[in-house]
C-alpha cells in the first residue's frame, strides 16, 4: 500500500507540473504577443491623435 501512495503522489505532482508548464508556456507564445501588439496598436493611436491634433491649431 506504501508503493501505491507513493507512486499516486508522485505521478499527481508530475501530472500538476506539467499542466502548469504547459499554461505557462501557452502564455508566453499567444497572450503576451497579443497584449504587446494591443498595446503598440493604443500607443499608436494616441500619437496619430495628438498629430492630428497640432496639425489643425493653424
């Protein structure tokens, strides 16, 4: 029975690390690329905004 809870143990906590490297992976390749160009994109805006801006003081 000492084996069993063991090797139950051990496969959940390898089970539970590879999960969570997956997420953290999955991460780092889709959503933070995605939250950068969100945010390059706003930047963007922003500046097009205040040249449009400085542009019709005249």
């Amino acid at each position: 029975m000492k084996k069993f809870a063991k090797g139950f143990f051990v496969g959940a906590l390898a089970t539970t690390s590879a999960v969570a490297g997956t997420l953290f992976s999955f991460k780092k390749k889709v959503v933070d690329p995605v939250e950068d160009r969100a945010q390059k994109l706003e930047e963007n805006r922003k500046r097009v905004v205040r040249k449009q801006r400085s542009a019709h003081q005249g």
